[in-house]
C-alpha cells in the first residue's frame, strides 16, 4: 500500500470517528457506570478489557517490525511510547483497577477491538514504512511540544487512574466523588490526560495517522466524560459545582 493510499483511508476513518462521536452524545457506551444488558450478552470487565486494549500494540507492532523502513532513534522512540502506554493499559491496569465482579457487554469488547485494530494499523503501517525523522529531530519545536503534552498527558492519565482506584477497597463496586489531583478542576481528568498525551503524539509523530488516533481519542472520551459528568450530578446533590466535565478552564467570576 503506498502512502496516498494510507491516507485516503485515514481521512475516511477520520470522519467515521467524528460521525461516532456526534452519535455518542446521544447514547452513551454502556460500559462501566453506565453498564445495560440492553447490548446483549456480556463478559467478566476484566477479561474483557485486556482482549480489546492487547489488540492495539500487537497490531501496532506487527505492521512496525514488518515495515521496510529503516529504522532510526526517533521511530524507535514513538514505537515505546505507544509499547508503554498500552502495556499499562492492556496488562497492569486491568489488574490495578477495582473491576472484579463486573461485566462489559460482547458488542463493546468487539468495537473496541476493531477500532483498536484500525489504529494500531495506520499507525504502525504509517512508522514502519513511511516515516522519516530528520538527524535533529528530538531537537524540533514540535517534538518538544508534543513530548511536554504527551508526558504531561500521562503523568495526569495515571495520577487520576490511581485517585479512582483508591476510591475502591477489594470487592467494592460503589461509586464516591473523587478528590485531589486534577479532579478539583474536572470530573475526568483520566480522559483528559489520555486527549493530551495522544494530541502530543501526534504533534510528534507529524502525521495523518497519529492526528486520526488524537482526534478518535478524543471522539470517544469526550462524550464519555460529558456523560459521567451528569450521572456526577444527577448521584450526588452536594457534588462540587464549579467542576467542569473534561478541559480545566476557569469559572466566570470567583
Ligand atoms: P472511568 O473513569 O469510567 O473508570 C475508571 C475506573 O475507575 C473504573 O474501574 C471505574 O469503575 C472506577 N471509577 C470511576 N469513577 C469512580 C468513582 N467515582 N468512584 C469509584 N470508582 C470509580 O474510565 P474508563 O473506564 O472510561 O477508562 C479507563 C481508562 O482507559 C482511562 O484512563 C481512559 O482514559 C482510558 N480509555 C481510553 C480510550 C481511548 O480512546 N484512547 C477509550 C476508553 C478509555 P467502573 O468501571 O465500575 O465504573
């Protein structure tokens, strides 16, 4: 496939995620807090998120070692960013996180293994056969940017990952309003963090793919912290008035 060819497909799967991401503010995805049995049968929550989160960095890195460019410092760097990332998310979270005795709906695992797929494809295809990184490219503006929001991205990412698990002890399933951390400012800093880091991938990365990955991501998790933001309210009368749902920005007046 030659990279026009990649793109075109990236630009169509682009507008699939902003078409998505319209429907997802009416119907959210019924999984953690929002779980149903309306979407058919379902698994252990457990189980289930390690199979669709292993899809992206196997698939990623298939189509990266497979890829007939050479490889330099740069590609090698991007390639651990996504490795480590998805480590977490596919292998240590799943077992750090209070999930057990719950359920996630077949119909969720199966989208999310798919649109897993379809990233970790542009994105490792797009690494491994068409990148180039100029010799001083960890020295570029935008690669400087992009490292900043992707750190920052992660270091918010888990902080808030960890404040919920403390939510919970073993065996817990309730729910509490989260304190501290970036949770003073919004109900989801998690997916506030996650946005960040994958809008400085892409910054780093410069290309299609990588904003496709930062535009999807933000597509799903947007709607989503929009919806726990109102189940916030909606449970809790005395829950903190002036947090916003996902992006920190300050309230008028006071
Ligand atoms: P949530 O915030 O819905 O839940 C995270 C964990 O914390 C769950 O175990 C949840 O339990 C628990 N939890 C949440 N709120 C509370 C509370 N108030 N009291 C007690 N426990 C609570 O995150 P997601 O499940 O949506 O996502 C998990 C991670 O995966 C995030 O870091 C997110 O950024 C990332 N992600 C990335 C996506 C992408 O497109 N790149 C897509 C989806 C997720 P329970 O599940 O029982 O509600």
């Amino acid at each position: 496939m030659d990279l026009d060819a990649l793109n075109e497909i990236t630009l169509t799967w682009i507008a699939i995620g902003l078409l998505l991401s319209a429907i997802q503010l009416k119907v959210t995805a019924p999984y953690g807090r929002h779980f149903s049995r309306n979407w058919g049968p379902s698994i252990s929550y457990r189980l289930g998120w390690i199979i669709m989160e292993i899809v992206s960095p196997l698939t990623f890195a298939h189509f990266f070692w497979h890829g007939s460019a050479g490889k330099s410092t740069a590609h090698w760097f991007l390639f651990a960013l996504w490795m480590l990332h998805y480590l977490n998310r596919s292998l240590i979270y799943p077992f750090r996180a209070r999930m057990g005795g719950k359920e996630i709906p077949l119909t969720i695992v199966a989208s999310a293994v798919f649109f897993n797929l379809v990233n970790g494809f542009l994105n490792g295809y797009w690494l491994g056969n068409f990148a180039a990184f100029s010799g001083n490219w960890f020295a570029s503006a935008n690669v400087i940017l992009g490292g900043i929001l992707f750190f920052t991205g992660a270091f918010i990412n888990i902080q808030s990952d960890n404040i919920l698990i403390r939510l919970r002890q073993p065996g817990d399933r309730g729910y509490r309003i989260p304190q501290g951390g970036f949770f003073r400012w919004v109900s989801c800093p998690n997916h506030f963090g996650e946005i960040l880091e994958w809008c400085g991938y892409a910054l780093m990365a410069w290309s299609l793919p990588a904003l496709s990955f930062a535009i999807w991501t933000a597509a799903n998790l947007i709607p989503r912290a929009l919806s726990h933001h109102r189940w916030y309210h909606r449970q809790f009368p005395d829950y903190p008035k002036e947090r916003k749902a996902v992006v920190p920005w300050p309230s008028s007046g006071g």
